[in-house]
C-alpha cells in the first residue's frame, strides 16, 4: 500500500461491480471533511475509469492518485472545499 | 430632390433608428444577464422514462440514475408500464427475464418458448449478477433513493395495473403523470427513454 496520501478513511468495495464502487465513494465522500483523503480499494477495472471520470467533473473531490496492483486497484480521492 | 433636404431627412430617420437601437440593446442586455444567470446554475439534470419491467432491461435506468446522482446530477426515473413492476414492492424482487425473441439467448426460439424455460433463463441470469458481484435491483433501488433520485411511478398505469400507493416501495413519488415527467425533461441536460 501506498504511504504518500495521507488516508483518513478506507472505502472497501471489493467485490462489486459498476455502478457500486463509484456510488459508494460518493456516499463515503459526504461523510468526510474538507481535506480528508479516502482511499478506495476495488476489485472492478472499470472502476479506474469510471472514479476518474467521476471525481473529474465532479466538483467536491481531487483524484489524488490511482494504482493498480495485483487483483485490487487503490484509488485516492481527497475531499475539497 | 435637393442634396441639402435628402441630408437633413436621413438624419432625422438616423435620430429615430438610433433611439430605437438604445431601446433594444438595452433590452437585449436584460436578456443576457437572465441568460448568465441561468448559464451560472451548474446544476445538471437527467430525466429517464423506465417502460421495462424484465430483470435484464430494469437495470439500466438504476445504473445510470444512481451513479448521476453520485455526480451530482437532480435525477427522475418516472416508471410507467412494465416499468412500474420494478418499483413494485413484491414484483420488483421477481423480476424475470425472457427468453424468447431475445437473439442473445444461447438457444432457438422453438426451444425457449417450452414451459419452463423464462424461468430457467432468469436462474441463470440471477446466479450470473451474483458470481459477478453486481448489483440486485433492491440495491440500486436503494442507493437511488438514498442518493435523492426521485422514482416516480406513472399514476395512470398504476390503475391500469391496479397497483395502490401502498404495492410501491417505500420512498417512491406516487400520483404523478406525462405532465409531471414533462416539466422535468424540458429542463434535463439528458433525457432517456429505456
């Protein structure tokens, strides 16, 4: 696992599929404070994609980071504002 | 004609045009300033009118409502027809897929139409959604309504169906109609119909 962000809250969704993993984070996004990073661990390939699409037009949120290891991708999305 | 009095009514008419030409550009700077604001609310919209009510076909309106509404977007789902089903409280868990005149179907029509085999096509559909981890209608259901999407059921094809008020799931906008989905999708960014 990555040491560079500062996770505050990990979200696992491992295991669901599209649209799951994108729903989850932003419910999970809401409970957080300005700041905050949430690290989100997926097992969905499309999830790199659809979490950065989704945290790029969306306006509360910076993808910080993607990383795709083994069997689990680990997205970093800070929450702003 | 004389130079000197063509000079002088061209000038005049100039005064009056020129009058004319303050009054509407003023007008059409009012105008724009009500554009802009508009323009300003970044608000997205989705309207989608769900008519389907097989297992297959009610996922795509909840997949694409609940993750617009993690966008962001103001999302309505008005379900009418077979659609109502998939808000309907016990028809919603019992969605069934056919499988006749469904060309994906791994086997003839002839085949397929044989007692049995609708429900032996939905066994498999639902045993597939979950090795793969993906969604059942319920969640999605309730990750929409968590996430505010506003699913309407059609009151008109609830009589025709005869659904009440209380065969819906909890949170779903009931006594709606066309003129309610309407307004909506006259404002929505996307509007779909599936």
């Amino acid at each position: 696992m990555s040491t560079e962000h500062d996770v505050t809250t990990t979200l696992d969704v491992k295991g669901q599929s599209c649209p799951m993993p994108v729903v989850k984070t932003r419910q999970q996004v809401d409970d957080l404070a300005p700041g905050d990073v949430l690290e989100v661990l997926a097992t969905d390939s499309g999830s790199v994609s659809d979490i950065a699409g989704w945290a790029n037009s969306t306006d509360d949120v910076e993808l910080l980071g993607q990383e795709e290891g083994a069997d689990v991708y680990t997205h970093y999305v800070r929450k702003v504002e | 004609m004389s130079a000197d009095t063509s000079a002088t009514g061209e000038s005049a008419a100039e005064d009056v045009d020129l009058a004319a030409l303050r009054t509407r550009v003023d007008e059409l700077e009012d105008q724009l300033a009500e554009v802009d604001v508009d323009a300003g609310d970044d608000q997205r919209t989705m309207t989608i009118i769900a008519t389907k009510g097989s297992l297959d076909m009610a996922y795509p309106p909840l997949i694409l409502a609940s993750t617009a509404a993690a966008f962001g977007w103001d999302v309505v789902v008005f379900h009418t027809f077979w659609g109502l089903d998939v808000l309907h409280e016990e028809k919603s868990e019992n969605l069934k897929l056919s499988a006749v005149g469904n060309p994906s179907m791994p086997m003839p029509n002839a085949l397929a139409a044989l007692p049995g085999m609708d429900a032996l096509a939905t066994r498999m559909m639902r045993k597939k959604i979950d090795d793969n981890g993906t969604a059942s209608i319920q969640e999605l259901i309730d990750v929409s309504l968590e996430s505010g999407v506003d699913l309407q059921a059609c009151q008109m094809t609830m009589e025709l169906m005869d659904y009440d008020d209380d065969d819906m799931i909890d949170g779903v906008t009931t006594q709606v109609g066309a003129a309610t989905a309407l307004e909506h999708m006259a404002d929505a960014d996307v509007q779909l119909m599936i």
